[in-house]
C-alpha cells in the first residue's frame, strides 16, 4: 500500500511529469513554466526538440536525455538524485509524458521507492481528439500505437473490434492509410475521425465512416502524428449476453460443464463474469437457495 501527500516533506525530493504543447506554445501553463524553472534538472525524450521549448521560455536549468534506450541506466541515476532530496522534471516531444512514453517506467519506479510523484495537467492529444470526434466521451479506451508487425496488428484490432468504448490510436502519418485499411478489415466500416495537427494552424479533423475516410486519404497528403478515434461496438455486451438470458444460474453453470468440459468451480466462475456477480452469489443460488 502506498499513500503519498505530494507536498509534505518525507526526506526525499520530488519528481514532476510535466506536460508540454501538442503544437501551441500558448498551452503552456504558467505553473509547468514555474516547474521547469525551479527544479535541479529536466528529463526529456529528445533533448534537441525539448531545448527549443526552454529557449522560447528563456529556461536555463540542467537539461538530460531520457528516452527508450538509456532508461535502464538514467533510472538509477535520476532516482538517487531525488532520493537525496533534488528535484527533477520529467517531459515528452509532446503532451503529457508517461502516455506511450518511457516516462512511465520512472514513475513506477519512484512510487516503488516512496518518491513522490507529482503530475501537472496540461495538454493531451488523445483527449483532444476524443472531444472533437462527436463520439461518445462517457466511456473510451486509449490504446496508444497499435503494433507494426500485420499479424499483431490484426489479432488487436480483431480484439478491440468486441469493446463497446470509444477507442484512440496514435499513428504515424506514414502508416496511417495502412492502419485504416486494417481497421475496415476487422472492425468493419463504422464512424472514425483522424485528428492532426492539433492546436497547430493546420489543424484538420477528417470524420465519416472509414471507407468514406480511406477514400479521402487516396487524393490528400496526411502529415504530422496523427490521432484516430474509432467508434465503438454498441451491440458487443447484448450480443454476448443473448445466449444465456433465458437460463437459470444452474442451467447457465451446466451449460459451460456439458459444452466446455469445464469443472464445476471453474463454471461458476464464467457464470459470475457473464452476469457481474460474486462466485459467493452464484454458489448460493445453486447450493443454498435452490
């Protein structure tokens, strides 16, 4: 268990994941421009990208790499620094680190060490596009960059096709047609937006359904990251559910043990999924109340 209050002292310094601009230098917030300011040292994904940030807000603090390659070795060492009572901000090329980001094995580290870990809010390209899609915002699943490799890519879309949520991908401008074409493919032709350039003057949502888009993206150039949004599957949960709603709890446990040749605890646990109980209800129903 682990219970942190971010801002009394414990002996230890403080990490900050700071968030940057998706595109805007406007976004920045006057509370991440104070951070990056007072801390002893500044952790970046791409310390070219993020030195041209620092110098537009006349930064000058101590400026370190730490991306994908080096995280093994920069770990340790940005951890005995806060540990010994320093501070250290934590950014991305872009938006909020730890999303898609190395960042996000520093942070498990320090909380592993009770260091505190203090997130600022601030610009996210993700949520951005989410908002801007018109689909619907109450439930979304992020999954980031979807796998390069084709047969990776489609058993991940084959098992997102089944989720009822708004789902977000990030996407190369490269591979994007590519990734459009899968997604028709195994998830079908439903409504999508693709979501670049944002808060840039360039800005460009691109919405329809993904035949309509595909078809758009044959006569226009996509460049810069690029965010798709996808609708979700709103028939997933009632067609999961139809084949058993006519049953008993008992009749539903002997379905999974005549057709499955599942044991009896192991049926009783599926049913307790399929109907969002307790094993403890489904137990009752079928030894105690019956």
């Amino acid at each position: 268990m682990n219970i942190q209050m971010s801002f009394k002292e414990n002996g230890k310094g403080t990490i900050f994941v700071v968030p940057t601009p998706i595109g805007n230098l406007e976004d920045m917030t006057f509370r991440a421009l104070k951070t990056l300011k007072t801390v002893d040292m500044i952790a970046a994904e791409d310390t070219r990208h993020t030195q041209k940030l620092l110098n537009h807000f006349e930064i000058t603090n101590k400026l370190i790499s730490y991306h994908e390659h080096n995280k093994r070795e920069r770990t340790n060492q940005l951890l005995s620094i806060v540990e010994e009572g320093g501070t250290i901000a934590i950014v991305s090329d872009a938006g909020m680190p730890a999303i898609s980001d190395p960042g996000a094995d520093l942070v498990r580290e320090a909380i592993d060490k009770d260091i505190n870990v203090v997130v600022l809010p601030g610009a996210n390209a993700a949520l951005c596009a989410l908002v801007a899609s018109g689909l619907p915002t109450d439930e979304f699943l992020f999954y980031g960059f979807l796998p390069r490799k084709k047969q990776e890519k489609e058993a991940e879309l084959d098992r997102l096709k089944q989720i009822k949520a708004t789902i977000i991908l990030y996407e190369s401008p490269y591979r994007v047609k590519e990734t459009l074409r899968f997604i028709a493919k195994q998830m079908g032709n439903r409504h999508i937006i693709i979501a670049r350039e944002m808060t840039k003057i360039y800005e460009q949502f691109v919405r329809g359904k993904v035949e309509d888009v595909i078809a758009w993206t044959e006569e226009n150039d996509l460049k810069g990251e690029c965010c798709i949004v996808i609708e979700g599957n709103e028939t997933a949960e009632d067609n999961d559910s139809l084949w058993w709603a006519s049953l008993t709890i008992a009749e539903h446990v002997r379905h999974y043990e005549e057709n499955d040749n599942m044991t009896h605890k192991l049926a009783m646990k599926q049913v307790a999924t399929d109907r969002k109980m307790s094993r403890r209800e489904v137990y009752q129903q079928i030894h105690i109340n019956k």
